[in-house]
C-alpha cells in the first residue's frame, strides 16, 4: 500500500510577518524564483497557488504556477530529512502499531531516549481491508461479513443475535481486528550514531487499544471525577454496562498534548461513530442496540455494538504515563465528555492548573478547566491528580473582541444562542438543547427565539435539567457536556481543533478548522466572519485567546484561511499548530471541503 500525502512548508517566519501586517499584506519582494532567505529559515516547498510570501508580480505568477506537479511522496525543504519510524502492523509491545495515526506525543527522557506516544484514531475501510493479509499476516473475514449483511443493508444489532447465530463469529473477528487498531500506542526511541530518532524496543512499549480489558480486567481503563457518581450509580435511566467505573478500551483518538510533568493527554473524538452519543438527564446512556453494527464495503461503524458497551464512557480525555506500563490509563471525567480534538495546558507554579479543550462538530464550543487546587512543581507526576477536581468552563465570544467563561455546574442559568442570530445573517441553523422531555436523551432542534424563551422559563438553570444529588448531578451535567454548554449559552463555533499555549505571549491558540454550517447547527456570524464580513467562511482561521481576569478574555483572529485573492494566506483547513521557540506559528491542514472546491490549494501541508 502506499500512503499519499504531499508537505509543502512555507517560511514559517514569513507567517508571523503577514500576520503582524493583518494577514493582508504583501511581504518584501524577493527574487521571482523563491522568497529572499532573509525572510525564511529554509527554502520553502513550493505552494500550489501563488500567496503574498512568494513577492512575485501578477505576470510572474502566470508563470510560475502555470503548471504544479503533485508527487506521490512527502515532499521536505532541501536540508530537511523525513524517516519513516513505524508503520501500521509493526510490532508494538505484545500488539502491533495501529491504523490512521494522529497526535504523537514526544517525551525526551535525556538526551539519547524518548518516547513517543501516537493515537490511532479511525479505520477507514477500503485501504485497512485491501491491505489487511499483507500487513498483519492472516486473513479477515470481511468480505463475508459485506455479504451475510447485505439483506439487511448491512445493519445489524448484535446484542440481539442468538449465541450460535453464524454471522456473530465473522462479525466479531472483524470487529476484534478493528479494535486493536484503534486506541494509543507507546513506542521507545533513541538517537543512533549520526544523532537521528530511531525505533528501540523498550519495556514501555505498549498498546491500549481499542478493548483492552474486554478479557483481561486488570487492562482496562479507570475514570476520574463526578462522572464516577453516575457509572456507579445502583439503579439509572438508560444502560449499564456492569462495569462501575471501569473502561473497556479507548477509541476514535484524534488530537491531544504532553503535560509539564511527562504524561500524555490523549482526546476520544467522533466516539458517536462507534456508540451512541446521547445521555439521559441522570447522564446514562442509551443502549448499545442504539448505535447498531455498520459492515459495507467503505462503511464500518457501531464497533461498540458488538461488545455492548456504554457510550458514556467515550468522549474523554484520556492521560498515559509512557514511562509507567504498569499504571492504569485514566480517562478524566472533569474535563467534560464532547468530541475532543485537542488539549492545551497551562502550568504555572503557585495557579491553579488550566486546560483548553475544543469539541470539533460544526457549532461545537471551545472549553476551558481549571482546577480546585494549585500546581506547586511542574515536574510532579502527582500533578495528574489535579485533573480530577475543579470547574469546567465554557467560552461565550462577544462580536467586539471580548468574551466570557461560563461555569458548567448545577447553578448555571440556562440561556441558549438564540435561533433569530442565523436569521439575521440568513443562516438556516437551527439551536441544539437537551431534549425538553427529560424522559428522552435525543437532543432538540430549535429554530425560533419563542421556543427557546419557552424552553428557559421551564428550565432555568442547569439543576433543572439534569438529574442527581451532589457530585452525581455535576457528573450528569459533564457526561452531556456539550448540550449542557449549548444551554448554558456557549458561543457556537467553526469545529475548534488543535488548542496551543504561546510560549512567548502566553495566549491561547485555537484552529478553527471551517466555518460552514451544519444540519444541526454552525458558528456564530457575527464572530466567525470571512475577510469581507461574510457570515460563513470554509477555510478557517487560528484565533488568539488572551484570558483576562478571572473569567474574562479577548480574542482577534490571527490567521485566516482562503486564497489570497479573497483575503486569506493561501491554505485552508488548519488543524493542528504548534508556536516554535522563535514566535513562528506552524500550521498543518486538513482539508474538509466536498468536491473539488478545495483543489486549488493542493493536498494537506505545513505551513
């Protein structure tokens, strides 16, 4: 199998100078080939488009990308060297590495170790099944399992089916192998003799994968915080899977970050895709048979069906120890349940511990944790213990560059985003709540301001909504974290990604990755405008977040997306970011755009 991508990198200097000029204006003017080295720490890759950093004139443009080649291999700036480390089915610990890698997380131990923390994230069907026999060395049964379902349009609830039922076995072979490719993988490196990050089997090296603990219970994962009061209620609303607190397995990770103190954090994304997403009022879950199993030949989801396990328990932050196999992997129930893109952290000796979080659906909301007690030395692996007490926040943007925390605890007023916002900028968006029959875990649809004042008046605040005592209640209210912001009244925003501290200004940045609408719901347009105020933008932007105060904060948008005929900096898309010692802002795409609207800017890259 090969794996296409093409990186271009653009002088990430450059960036910061566009930046600080509006993101509009044109940069010094270079030689007609490339940029002038002044400008740049390296020769850049060439961009499919022309963009202001190139300092070409319109009839040198013509020119120049008159005609673009687009490679079949990852592309670097001369003097830059890539080197594969690990390959899907690669051995990994007493498992193999796993499928769809995302976040890597880096911990250098000293000078010659490290470790390297991925998250294996989806499976994409095609591919994972074309290459299956090549790469783990034994058949899969895939191809009968598209056929035993195909009269029932490949949709079956397998906690229904008899033990001896012929299709469970295929079935669950399937789904075994699928979930071993899932989940978080810890690897050991170290330098060699000319100084480069190569493989080296350690003790550390390991796989929490996506049913680890499904035999072994001593492999499963644990929770943290109110969220425990709900799994180990004794009676409940919805489902219970039997296991208390206990966790079969992590999946659907995506983004995630490295604590001061060495442990990573790793972000359970589009969880829904596997088991049902919706809670109940007392924040149980709805049962397995909800979220059914999905076998096509390019569709392959209700992976959780198979086991019967509790959607509530995904759609965490998940922490590992990479230098700790023996230790438990923690999912932390304080830093609320949502589709987790990233995490950002911000340590300061004698403060409080924050932690920024982005739940990436279109209307998703930006979150903000901070902890009851204070952080006292940033190397302390019992720092992890503060993730397990404090308050989540919610943000909610003002048009004017300001902005507010909201508190998501029982006392919260409700007060929705209302409906008449899309409106007034001819929006079709409806306002997604907490369903109004507490009975059902479904959310609601609003689309008009009457419904919603109606909705208030019925429920004013957060305690109203959700049910428990004490810490139970708080678990219920997290468990449903982002209806319970909606009702809150956190801004809806562009599908926040990647979320990092500047360690030079000390602010927050957030990719927004697109800002176009969904069928349940979208962005403010009146704060996530395109260069010419349009109320919908599909290219993104990186925002700045300067926290003020104890609950206040401004915000500006530092980048925007788009070509640079329309106002943007001539990529789109930004997922991840990263700020190097120098200032200069990194940005990696992830192209979201449906048909070929998205091709003038080429395949993902770094910019």
């Amino acid at each position: 199998m090969r794996r296409r991508s093409v990186l271009s990198m653009l002088g990430l200097g450059s960036m910061g100078l566009l930046t600080a000029k509006g993101g509009g204006g044109s940069s010094a003017r270079a030689s007609a080939a490339s940029p002038s080295s002044s400008a740049f720490p390296f020769q850049p890759v060439r961009a499919p488009l022309p963009v202001n950093s190139d300092g070409l004139t319109a009839a040198e443009q013509q020119t120049t990308y008159r005609e673009i080649a687009v490679e079949d291999r990852l592309v670097v700036p001369e003097g830059f060297r890539s080197d594969l480390l690990a390959a899907w089915g690669d051995a990994l610990g007493s498992s193999r590495f796993g499928f769809n890698n995302d976040h890597l997380g880096f911990v250098q131990h000293d000078a010659n170790r490290a470790s390297m923390t991925v998250n294996f994230e989806y499976i994409s069907p095609k591919p994972w099944v074309d290459g299956f026999e090549e790469v783990v060395g034994q058949p899969l049964p895939y191809a009968a399992v598209v056929r035993a379902l195909a009269p029932v349009d490949g949709v079956i609830d397998c906690t229904a089916l008899a033990a001896g039922d012929p299709r469970l076995a295929p079935i669950r072979a399937v789904a075994d192998q699928a979930m071993t490719d899932l989940g978080v993988g810890v690897m050991t490196l170290k330098r060699d003799s000319q100084g480069h990050w190569v493989r080296a089997k350690g003790p550390q090296d390991r796989r929490i994968d996506g049913i680890a603990g499904l035999e072994n219970s001593a492999e499963r994962l644990r929770c943290s915080g109110p969220a425990t009061k709900v799994f180990e209620a004794a009676s409940r609303q919805g489902y219970d899977d039997g296991l208390g607190s206990a966790v079969i397995g992590t999946f659907a990770n995506c983004g995630g970050g490295t604590t001061p103190w060495g442990t990573v954090l790793s972000a359970e994304e589009n969880f829904q895709s596997q088991v049902p997403e919706p809670v109940f009022a007392d924040g149980s879950s709805l049962a397995p048979s909800q979220r059914p199993f999905l076998c096509l030949e390019r569709k392959l989801y209700g992976l959780g069906n198979v086991y019967g396990l509790a959607g509530n328990k995904y759609g965490w932050m998940v922490e590992v120890d990479p230098d700790a196999p023996a230790q438990q992997a923690v999912k932390h129930t304080a830093l609320g349940r949502f589709r987790h893109e990233a995490v950002a952290v911000r340590a300061e000796a004698g403060q409080p511990l924050v932690v920024y979080s982005g739940c990436d659906r279109r209307g998703g909301h930006l979150y903000r944790f901070v902890s009851s007690k204070t952080v006292a030395d940033l190397k302390d692996k019992a720092n992890s213990r503060l993730l397990e007490e404090g308050e989540l926040q919610v943000a909610r943007f003002k048009p004017d560059g300001t902005g507010d925390w909201l508190p998501l605890r029982p006392d919260t007023a409700v007060d929705p985003f209302l409906p008449s916002r899309f409106d007034q900028a001819d929006l079709a968006c409806p306002v997604e709540l907490p369903n109004s029959d507490r009975e059902q875990a479904v959310a609601e649809l609003f689309r008009d301001d009457a419904s919603v004042q109606a909705y208030r008046e019925r429920y004013p605040t957060l305690a109203s909504l959700y049910r428990g005592d004490g810490a139970a209640m708080q678990g219920a209210i997290l468990v449903d974290a982002h209806l319970a912001a909606s009702a809150a009244g956190g801004t809806p925003t562009a599908r926040p990604e990647d979320t990092k501290i500047d360690p030079i200004s000390g602010d927050l940045l957030i990719a927004f990755t697109s800002g176009s609408p969904g069928s349940s719901g979208g962005a403010d347009p009146e704060v996530f405008q395109g260069p010419e105020g349009q109320a919908t933008w599909p290219n993104g932007w990186v925002m700045r977040l300067s926290d003020q105060g104890e609950n206040g904060f401004r915000w500006r948008m530092a980048v925007t997306g788009g070509t640079p005929w329309a106002g943007g900096l001539g990529f789109t898309n930004p997922d991840n970011v990263a700020v190097d010692a120098k200032g200069n802002l990194w940005i990696v795409t992830d192209r979201s755009m449906k048909g070929s609207a998205g091709d003038v800017f080429g395949n993902n890259s770094c910019w």
